[in-house]
C-alpha cells in the first residue's frame, strides 16, 4: 500500500544542490526533487524526456538555440535528444519526472555528475 507523501517535508530534509533526491517511482519513471542554484553543463538524454517542475523559484532553461522561463507552479518538459542548460539566479526546488533509465547528467560527465541518487 501506498503512503502519502509531503513535498515541503521531503524539501526540508536536504540542502546539498544538483544532487536529486529520489522520493517516488511508478511504472518505470522516477520522481525527484531537487535544490539548484547557479549554472548546470549543456547535455542531452538521447531516449528521454524529462520534466522539470519549478515548486519554488524560477528556472531558465537554455536549449541550443533558445531560453524558457520556467516559473514557480509551471513544468517544461525538455524533449529527448534536445541540448539543455539549467540556469538559476536565487535557488531553485524542482520536482523532476524522468525513466529510471535517465542519466544525471545525459551524456556528459561533469564533476556534478551523480551516478545514484539516494532515496529519502
């Protein structure tokens, strides 16, 4: 059976930033959150989509040849194949939805790179 799960709590039991926090699956994909402030590197996931939830914030996503303002209560979902960059000014809390077969960070290896994310 299920339990309900309380984002705001879940938010307040981590502080690092670009590391994702694992707190749900169902069918395959993995539900996350996640504090970020500053600049992410440019990467793609070649099989996935992903959606990025701004629960608190405001996210600038720059893609190869654009940028979109993703504000507190919106989504993107960034389509698979496409080069992406998560900028943000002030932190950021986002709730991300992936597969479980997404890579942190795509096909780059960076120094933020997590291969794991733990569950909380």
């Amino acid at each position: 059976m299920s339990s309900v799960i309380n984002i705001k709590e879940k938010f307040n039991l981590f502080t690092d930033q670009w590391s994702p926090k694992k707190i749900a699956e169902l069918n395959g994909q993995q539900i996350l959150l996640a504090k970020i402030q500053g600049e992410f590197v440019f990467h793609k996931h070649d099989n996935e989509d992903e959606l990025f939830m701004v629960m608190k914030g405001q996210l600038q996503m720059d893609l190869e040849d654009s940028s979109v303002i993703i504000n507190e209560g919106e989504f993107y979902i960034v389509p698979k194949g496409v080069l992406h960059k998560p900028i943000a000014k002030e932190e950021v809390h986002l709730l991300l939805f992936e597969p479980l077969s997404t890579k942190h960070t795509g096909d780059v290896i960076a120094d933020i790179t997590v291969d794991t994310y733990e569950s909380i």
